[in-house]
C-alpha cells in the first residue's frame, strides 16, 4: 500500500512540478553544452502569410477582431486575410462583408470549426498560414515575431502565446490566468529544448505545406495539426511575443464547460497520436509528450484521488509524523477549494483560495471529459464560452 501511495504522489508531483523542475535543468544543461537557441530578428524573415480566422456567431465582437487585424505589421502585399464565418445566423457575415481588404467565407451549415478551416485551406497558396480566433486580439507586430522563426527550416510550426485578460474583480476565474503563465513558462522551456507540444488555437502558424486535414470529428483540431507536423520531425517553436489576448471566462461554470471539452479532446489527440509516445523514433518529443501532456490529461487526476485515500488509511493504521504530516497538509489543501468554491457560489473574493479551487476543477474536467468522451457525447462542433467584459 505504502509504495502504490509514494509512486501515486510522486506521478502527481511530476506531472505539475516535478516535469518543470527537471525541464528547467535540462534546459540549463543544453545551454551550457550548446548555448541558447537563436532566432532571426523581427522583419528579417518575412514570408507570404495567409491568416485565417474562424467565428461563429461574434456579431458583438468581429468588428473590432477586424479592426484589430488590419493593424497588424506586415510588409504591403505580403498578407492575406480570410474570414470563415460557416453556421453563423446572426450579422456576423454582413459585418465581415464591409471591408474589402479582407476574404469572407460563408456558407450557411454549421459542421464545425476544422471542416469549415479545411476548407479554407483549399484556398491558402502561401509559405505560411496563421490560424487565430475571433474573439482574441493580436499585439501589432506578432506577425513579424511569429514568421521570423521559419527562417530555420527544421522549423515547422510557430506557436505565439496567450494570455488570459481576468479583469480587475478577481474571482475564481483568475486562476486560469495563474494557469497560462505557468503554461507559458513550460512552453518556452519546451521549446529551448527541443518543442512546443501541442499549439492553441488563439495563435500558432505553420508553413502551409506541413498541413495535414484532420478528421471532422476532430475536437481539439489546433492541437492535432501542430502534433501532426512535430511527428514529422519538424520543431514547433514558441514566440512569447507574439500575443493573442482574450478575456477570462465569463464565470467558474464557463470555464469548466471549456476544459471539459479539452480534455476530452485531449484523450482523443493521445489515442489517435500514440507514435508520439515512441522513445524510440524521437525520445526528447516522446519525454516533452508524455510529461506535459499525456500525464495530465490520463493518470494524474486518479492518481490524486488515490494518494489521498491511500494517505488516510495509511496514517490511521500508522499515525508516523510523515504521513500524518502529508494527509493533513492534502485535506488542508482540498478545504481550501472547497472554501473557494464555496466563496465564489457567494461572489466573495479571497484570491488565495482561487488556485486550489481552480486546480480542482481542472482534475475534475480531466475526469469528466474522459467520461465523456468514452460515452462518445463530446462534439467536434465548438461551442462558444461567454467570456467576461472588462
């Protein structure tokens, strides 16, 4: 019993800490023995670029995503712009239709994000494509960082960086902005080492030769194609500054609704990816793989629930200071989620209790998504999250 426990609390360490202690330290080495990566200056590199853009339904906001995106740096003649607004019922397509300088795509079905991307693949001819969501905002020059990095050639995908704009009232959503800072730290140290695993879709290009169409039924399309072009040897490099900024979720609900469809998407991308886990064929990616993600997203979050049984039956049978120590140190932790769930059910804002809470509810997505997905009840076809207004 003892040793399931040690090994279930070590996976669970690993998974959220221990892997960015080790990444940090083979990061260091590689620096050591072969210096920093380098990478050409912004505007050195600057290959024809289509970026595409998919919404549904974003009347309130496209106006402003447009606005946004005719701002962006890029050299005359250089960048194309297609908007696929397939399914939309409100004025989103009229509105995209006003402005000449870019492409509108629109058909009236709805079958989902990748097919209606697929489709505008079908129409792309340049070096590199740039995929990005309506409703986030891009900084003026991220295309400029994002192109610089093919002027390596084993590059294959750029992944630019999200950040999570929560607002001023914090709540329990603010936790996803904690999140994707800690995300984007791993994500910078994947990629010194040798790869990005896996791009979000707020923000990631890929040279337009590498894309490969993935299934329809396809749930977290961004993270296939990117994966899909790693397994065929190329890098995904990270661009830190290159931003695409959204709002936090509009509330705690909404933000799981959300990571329940990742993780479902998630247990999809490792069933249908599982050569990536081959130390054999690329061990740094297999090890970048399985640490980052394949771990969070299977074992982990059962692994959790494991050790802290484990822990209570082992500290009553025999109540050493360790594992009493550690049951308690687990149930003070697991109180003060609860706590936080409990404040924000009553929109009270104690912020240190909005990272336990948070942490929870992505172990819970995990679980609820495998379900799920298992049942076969997660849809390809996106559903919007309400996002806050600030």
């Amino acid at each position: 019993m003892r040793i399931v426990f040690w090994i279930s609390l070590f996976i669970a360490f690993y998974t959220f800490f221990g892997y960015g202690i080790v990444l940090f330290a083979l990061v260091k080495l590689r620096r050591l023995f072969k210096g920093r990566r380098t990478v050409a200056e912004p505007g050195s590199f600057t290959p024809n670029v289509t970026l595409v853009i998919a919404a549904y339904n974003e009347a309130d906001i496209i106006e402003e995503k447009i606005h946004n995106t005719l701002a962006l740096q890029y050299p005359a003649g250089k960048l194309s712009v297609i908007f696929i607004t397939d399914g939309s019922n409100d004025a989103t397509p009229e509105i995209v239709a006003r402005y000449p300088e870019v492409r509108l795509m629109h058909q009236p079905a709805r079958k989902g994000k990748i097919v209606a991307v697929h489709r505008a693949m079908e129409q792309v001819t340049t070096e590199v494509v740039v995929f990005t969501d309506a409703n986030t905002f891009l900084n003026s020059d991220a295309l400029l960082y994002l192109c610089r990095h093919y002027k390596d050639e084993k590059v294959g995908a750029v992944s630019g960086e999200k950040k999570v704009d929560a607002g001023e009232t914090g709540d329990a959503t603010a936790g996803e902005g904690v999140y994707w800072k800690y995300e984007s730290t791993l994500k910078k140290w994947d990629a010194e080492l040798y790869s990005v695993v896996g791009a979000a879709g707020e923000l990631f290009s890929a040279r337009t030769s590498l894309y490969q169409p993935v299934p329809p039924e396809t749930i977290l399309d961004d993270f296939m194609i990117s994966l899909l072009i790693a397994e065929k040897g190329y890098r995904i490099a990270y661009e830190p500054l290159a931003c695409a900024v959204e709002n936090g979720s509009e509330s705690i609900a909404e933000e799981l609704k959300r990571k329940v469809r990742i993780a479902a998407g998630g247990i999809q991308s490792i069933l249908w990816l599982k050569g990536l886990m081959n130390p054999f064929k690329n061990p740094v990616l297999a090890f970048e793989y399985v640490s980052h993600r394949v771990l969070r997203w299977t074992v982990t979050p059962f692994l959790l629930i494991l050790a802290f049984v484990l822990n209570g039956i082992i500290a009553q049978q025999n109540p050493e200071f360790l594992y009493v120590g550690l049951f308690l140190a687990q149930g003070l932790f697991y109180v003060m989620a609860l706590l936080g769930w409990w404040m924000e059910k009553r929109s009270l804002k104690v912020k240190i209790l909005f990272i336990p809470y948070y942490f929870c509810m992505m172990n819970y997505a995990v679980v609820a998504g495998i379900i799920r997905f298992m049942r076969k009840q997660q849809s390809a076809a996106w559903e919007k999250s309400k996002r806050k207004k600030v």
